[in-house]
C-alpha cells in the first residue's frame, strides 16, 4: 500500500474513535476497583489516585465470592460438558444425513425467549424440590449451549470429508466408533469454538440462576447484582465485583479469540 | 466390509435421540404448558387451585395499559439500537477492512463488549450514567450543556439503555460483516477498476449489494435478541423508574416471580413468544432466499 501521511495519521484517528469508546468502560471499572469510596464519589472525577486493595477485600474476605465463582464454574463446566455429550452426535447426524428439519428444532432454543421456559420450569423444580439445586441450574444452562453446540458443529462435521469415515469403517470399525476415534479428533478447532462460546453465554447467564438458585447454588450473576441492591452503593466493592465476573470470559476470549470470532459470525456468514 | 448392525442403521435416529429428548422435556413441554397457563387465571399466592377461563386473561392483560407501553417499549428498543448498531457496525468493519499492523489486537478488543457479563456492564454504565458522580454529566457540565437524569428520569431512560445495548452488540455487526467483506469475491472488482468506477460507486453498487445477506441476517439474529433484552434492563433500571423502561420481557419477569400472577404472566409470554417466532421465521426465509 503507497504510504500517505495524511491517510495513515487518519486512519490513526479513525481506529483511535473506535477504540476509545470500547475500552473506556473496561478502563473505568478497573480504575474504580482499586479506589476508595472517596475517590470514586470525587468531582470532578479522579483519573490519578492512590490504588487501594480494599475493595477486592471485601469482595473476596467478607462476600465469599470464591463461593458463587465455584458455583458459577461448577454449573457452566458441568453444563457445557453435557451439551457436548448430547450436541456432538445431533450435530453429527444433522450433516450427514442433511436432517434440517430436526436442526431447526434444535435452534429454535437458541431463538426463544428463555423467560417463556423459565416460568414452568419454577413451577415443576419447585414441585419436584429442585430449588437452588445444582441439577435445575445444569439442565437450565444446557438449553443455553445444547444449541450452539449444533449451531457450530453440524457445519463443520459437514465441512470433514466422509472419505476418511469411510476408509475407517471399510478397515472395520462401525460407524459410531469411526465418529469417536476419528471424526472427533479431528474436530479440535469447532470443539475449542463451540465449547468457549457455551461456557461464556453459560457464565454470564443472569435471568434463570435469578429464578432457580438461592443461597448455597447462587452464580456470580447474581450474586453481583445483589451487592447492588444494598442500601448505600459501594461502587468500589461493586466494581471490583464486576471485574472479578467479567475476567474469564475476558481472558478466554482473548486465547481463542479465533474460534470466538468463528463462532459469533456463524449462520450470518457462508463458509 | 462394512457392518451394518441396528444400531448403525438406525444411527441417524439414535444418534439425534438424547438431545431430542432433552429439548421436548426442557422446551416443548415448558413451552406447551405456558400456552395452557395463558387460558388460566391462575395465581400462585391466591392458593386457588388453577381454573381454565377461556380468553380472559387475554382480555385482562390486552386492556391493562402496562403491557401495551411494554409492547410499544420492546420494539422501540429494538428498533432504535438495531438500525444504529447496522449503520455504525457497517461504517466500523469497512473502516478497517484493510491490512494493518495490530488488525488482530483490535478485532480482539472488538470482542470485548460482547463477552463481557451484561450484569456487570449494567453496573459500569450506571456508575457513568449517575446524576451526582457519573462521569457523563460531568463531560456534559465541561462542554456547558443542560446535565442529564440518563436512567432516573423517566424521559431520558430508555434513550440512555439504548446507548448502552448500542455500545454492547454494534461490535458484533463489525465483526460479521469483516467476516463477510473478508469472503467477497474480487471479481467484480477487478471489472468496475476496468471500467473506471470511483470509489463511492464502488461501494454503493458492488460492495453493499453483495454483503447485504450477510448484513440482515446478522441484524435480524440481533433484532431477536434486543426483542428479548432483559439482564440490562432489569440490572440498570428493575424495569423503573416507576415503569418507564418495562419491555415485555421484564414485566412478564415481573408477573410470574414478583406478583406470581402465572395466567397473565404466560398472556404475556405468548405475545413474546410469536414477536420473536415471527423474526425467527423471516431469518430462515432470508437465508433460504439467499442460498438460492
């Protein structure tokens, strides 16, 4: 490309406008976690302070975040893990016998309102003595990511060639075992997307951990947002709370940022 | 030899089977069931039992001037941060679809809002968004402009939460249609430097004709999901102030887990329920369209 000044000191400009105003929230909410109430109340507001290590205090020592982190983490690996389980051979089946109709079926649980599942499922958990139990948490979470298991893994099974089944199952293997031993190491790359995207959409679930847990199974979510509610806000509690949710999502994105790529602009792109 | 026992003959349902099950168990029957509550008067703390009343919980919810304000509320949210987040998203992704130094860092950077946690970005953007302490109304005051309620004036609130779901979902628009720019075919191109097109022309006839799929399938898979916004809403506002930002989704939240009336809140939920079926269908039509 011929080097312009004025073009490159534009497009400077231009990448400048845009990622200011991504990155300015993500800068204000690590700055405010590591200021006093005083320094985060101030006028005109403080870009240089003191950093202070209190708010993570709080958050951790006397919140036991370390609490609703491991319930978040239990329910977005456990749920993630089965939707694998149930999503891989759907996927599978849906390429190679170009069964539409049972994947539309599928992906009409990414599409619907979650809140129109949500109000039966409280009744029949709380009947059934479900309430902030792991398992109504698990299986609710797996309507996240059971679809965008298929949603990302019925076109790339279709993209492997058959070939190499084939050629699997003439040496003698059936086909089932031609799809653990050789399509599924193969299959690495659409794994690693489907897998990253369920965990975050799972992890940052708000609505149904809101509706079905309680103290012992309570999510991070929730758990944030109830440390809002409190009488006076302490915004640097609350922001370092916010950092505490937001940062493995934030750093799992940043490693697989090629699949998460892949995986956002599945269905809207062809290939 | 391939062997052919019942299981691998019947592989294509077998295999399918589980995830089937787990969906009519956990969607269909949910679903029906909400369909069925529509046509109840059914309160859960009235202790009640459930009787079927035929249509007049419809009849209750169609004149209660709430639900209507939220129906209005839910496409005006939607539309208003849709048609923003399809113009800035397409500007954006044609910005920087060229090669340059860091092109991989600020496509990272692009991720970052859609990955992000909404509960927590609510919190963010209502420490911004704060009359007394927020940085907003701080910028407004050093550029001598009238300060703003933002979220606690029932004027400014559904503005305010439209500028939020604008900075969260227009980076997602950027990166599909860079997806999409990336898989363009350069023939047309070549053609149009033939025949001594300018660049305006360029993009008007050749480039936007041909991303246009892409561009409305991502915008009407966002439309969805605006159509059914509620972490934002409920986390910024609780649907307030007084109701002035309740769409659909948060105040059949409210009905079923604040006031426990099922029979109205699951009137609602249809009304929801056939919004987004209806733009679901219209995605799959569109794709079909263009695959032809």
């Amino acid at each position: 490309m011929k080097k312009n000044p004025v073009h490159s000191i534009l497009f400077l400009l231009t990448l400048a406008l845009i990622i200011i105003p991504i990155l300015f929230p993500f800068i204000w909410m690590l700055m405010s976690s590591f200021k006093t109430q005083v320094d985060i109340i101030s006028w005109p507001p403080k870009f240089v302070f003191t950093p202070v290590m209190q708010n993570y205090e709080r958050v951790f020592i006397e919140q036991d975040f370390l609490h609703y982190m491991k319930n978040s983490l239990i329910v977005s690996v456990v749920s993630v893990f089965f939707s694998l389980v149930l999503g891989l051979p759907a996927a599978y089946s849906i390429a190679r016998y170009k069964q539409k109709k049972l994947s539309i079926f599928i992906l009409i649980a990414r599409l619907m309102p979650g809140i129109s599942f949500l109000m039966p499922w409280y009744i029949v958990f709380s009947r059934l003595r479900l309430m902030d139990s792991y398992i109504a948490l698990i299986l609710s979470h797996m309507l996240i990511a059971l679809p965008l298991v298929v949603w990302v893994m019925s076109p790339y099974f279709d993209s492997v060639p058959r070939e190499l089944e084939e050629a699997a199952m003439v040496d003698g293997l059936t086909q089932q075992s031609a799809f653990v031993k050789i399509l599924l190491p193969l299959s690495g790359p659409g794994i690693v997307t489907a897998t990253t995207l369920s965990f975050i959409f799972s992890w940052n679930n708000f609505m149904f951990s809101q509706v079905l847990s309680q103290q012992k199974t309570r999510t991070l979510p929730i758990a944030v947002y109830n440390f809002l509610s409190y009488v006076e806000v302490d915004w640097g509690a609350v922001m370092a709370a916010a950092v505490t949710i937001m940062a493995p999502a934030i750093i799992l994105t940043m490693f697989f940022q090629k699949y998460v790529v892949k995986g956002l602009t599945m269905g809207a792109v062809k290939g | 030899m391939i062997r052919q026992g019942f299981f691998e003959k019947n592989l294509r349902y077998l295999f399918p089977l589980p995830a089937v099950i787990f969906v009519v168990v956990l969607m269909v029957f949910p679903v029906g069931y909400t369909f069925f509550l529509s046509f109840t008067d059914w309160t859960l703390t009235s202790g009640r039992p459930l009787s079927v009343v035929g249509l007049k919980s419809y009849l209750q919810v169609l004149s209660e001037p709430r639900f209507l304000e939220a129906l209005g509320r839910t496409f005006y949210f939607t539309f208003g941060s849709v048609i923003v987040e399809m113009v800035l998203g397409t500007v954006l992704a044609l910005a920087l679809n060229r090669t340059f130094k860091g092109k991989g860092v600020v496509k990272t950077l692009l991720l970052l809002p859609l990955v992000a946690t909404p509960v927590a970005i609510g919190i963010v953007w209502n420490l911004f968004y704060d009359p007394t302490i927020g940085i907003l109304n701080y910028v407004l005051s050093v550029l001598k402009l009238p300060q703003s309620g933002w979220v606690s004036d029932a004027k400014t609130v559904m503005p305010s939460l439209i500028i939020v779901d604008i900075w969260q979902w227009t980076p997602m628009i950027t990166i599909i249609v860079l997806a999409g720019l990336a898989g363009l075919s350069s023939e047309p191109y070549e053609s149009a430097m033939v025949d001594g097109a300018n660049g305006r022309q360029v993009l008007f006839l050749i480039t936007l004709p041909m991303l246009m799929p892409t561009i409305l399938t991502a915008v009407i898979l966002r439309a969805i999901d605006a159509l059914k916004t509620y972490d934002i809403i409920y986390s910024m506002t609780g649907g307030g102030p007084g109701y002035a930002s309740e769409n659909l989704n948060v105040l059949a939240f409210k009905y079923s887990f604040e006031y426990f009336r099922m029979g109205q809140s699951a009137v609602m939920l249809v009304f929801l329920f056939l919004i987004v079926l209806l733009f679901s269908l219209a995605v799959m039509r569109l794709r079909r369209a263009f695959e032809q």
